[in-house]
C-alpha cells in the first residue's frame, strides 16, 4: 500500500469526521443516518492515519505531492 494521501486531504477528513461525531454524539444524528455516517467517519479517521485510500486506486487518484 502506497500512500496516496496528501496533507489536505488527510486534514479535511479528520475534520468531516469530528463534525460527523459532535452531530451524533449531541443527537443531532440519529437512527440509521447517524450509525452509517458514524461508520463513514471511523473510514475517513482509519483511512487519514494510514495515508491511503483504497478507492483513489481505480481512479488513479494521489493527492499526495512528490
């Protein structure tokens, strides 16, 4: 596995994903929306950390500079 991830892209996120859990945790998200876009959060937290996402692969997408 490659890294194929640039800072920005890891930075925003993490963002997406503190956003996604401030929601659910204070009920704003609830039922299954909130349990799919928690799950979604945990893949953009899991997926930042490592610097690679599998999806970029089809598309030949790298954010990554260099």
């Amino acid at each position: 596995m490659e890294p194929n991830m640039g800072n920005t892209d890891r930075l925003l996120r993490i963002i997406a994903a503190i956003v996604i859990a401030v929601l659910s945790f204070t009920g704003v998200l609830q039922g299954t929306w909130g349990i799919v876009l928690l799950v979604l959060a945990a893949v953009f937290v899991l997926t930042s950390f490592v610097s690679f996402c599998p999806l970029y692969l089809p598309f030949k997408i790298n954010t990554r500079k260099g």
